[in-house]
C-alpha cells in the first residue's frame, strides 16, 4: 500500500503534465463576418516557391477592434469586393497575397492599412520602382487606375483596408475627390520614397 502511494502521485502527476501539452497545429479560425475584423488568428498560405512561399505562413492577427460599418460603409465594402475581383484580382489574387515577381501583399502590409492618403494615389496615380513590404523588397510597376471613378475607388480601398481581417477605417468618395483633385497636375506614378513623405 505504502509503495502504490508514491507510484499514483507520479501518475497522477504525469496525466498532469500531459493534459497541460498543446498541439503543434493552430486552431482552424472561424471565418469572420464580411468587413469585420476576426476573432483568432488567420493563417495565410500562399501556392508561390522561394522566400514568399516561407513568409506567407505567418499567423497574422488583427492588431486593434473594427469599429462596426454604418449600412452605407457595408454596401461600399460589397460594391468594393466587385471592383476588386475585377481589376485587383488577376495580380493580388482572390487572398490578397499577391504573387510573386508581380504583386506585393495586401494582407496585412501598412501600405494598405496605414494612411488612406497613400493608397488613395497609388490606385488614382500608380506606383513605380521599389517598394517594400512585410520586409519583402518589390522592383515593380504598378498602373493607375484613375479611369475609375471616385465611388469604385472609395469602393475598393475600403474593400482591402476591411478585407483578410483588416479593421483600417473606410474611405468615402469624397476623400478621393479631394486627393483627386489636389493631385489634378500629377502625370507620372507615385514612388515608396515620395508617398513615405505624405502623412
């Protein structure tokens, strides 16, 4: 009797030890309401070789609570996903990871989630030469897509700003009719350096 004392608290003690492992996997997230922000994690894969494919596996959490969408923010969110899926698609695909030695991410980069005034001009004006994003350095060019009006670019920068867990604020046609119109002389795409110069 004396002897089994010793050897259950050892068990007793294993069972502890052993209830207290986590698995190795992450927990598969719920998805999250369209334009809201998610509660847990969102893992991103991406289909891409090299250093990009390495990267895309990062566990990506949303930094701060959405503040919830007015119904007019929601239906510019929708209309955004639209105007994405038909002119955003082809490059920074349907996950927003983008492709390799074509598109940068959009998930998570502070290039989409920072200032609006920078992407504003990125989608009105284009951006050219090199531009780094989640520490990842990009030579490309990027077209403008000024040719859309102030409604689909509002539309589809709060789409991404909203999108893959983002909670960055809207952007209304007005703003881009402001930027739009402050920018009128501008004729040639933005570069990193000049839009880093912009608040």
């Amino acid at each position: 009797m004396k002897l089994l004392l010793p050897i259950l608290g050892i068990a007793g003690a294993l069972l502890l030890v052993a209830s207290a492992i986590k698995p190795d996997a992450p927990p598969v997230p719920k998805p999250a309401p369209a334009g809201a922000a998610p509660a847990a994690a969102i893992t991103n894969t991406r289909t891409t070789t090299g250093d990009v494919a390495k990267a895309s596996s990062a566990t990506l959490t949303a930094t701060s609570k959405a503040i919830p969408l007015t119904p007019a923010e929601q239906k510019r969110f929708e209309e955004g996903k639209g105007v994405y899926e038909a002119t955003c698609l082809a490059c920074h695909q349907q996950h927003g990871l983008g492709q390799e030695g074509l598109a940068p991410p959009l998930v998570n980069s502070t290039w989409t989630t920072g200032s609006p005034e920078r992407i504003a001009r990125i989608v009105l004006h284009g951006l050219r030469g090199p531009i780094t994003v989640l520490k990842q350095t990009y030579e490309l060019e990027m077209p403008p897509l000024g040719v859309l009006d102030d409604d689909q670019i509002a539309a589809v920068i709060t789409y991404v700003r909203r999108e893959w867990g983002h909670t960055a604020s809207p952007v209304t046609p007005a703003d881009i009719a402001r930027i739009r119109q402050k920018e009128s002389a501008r004729d040639d795409s933005w570069t990193a350096l000049e839009l880093l110069k912009l608040p």
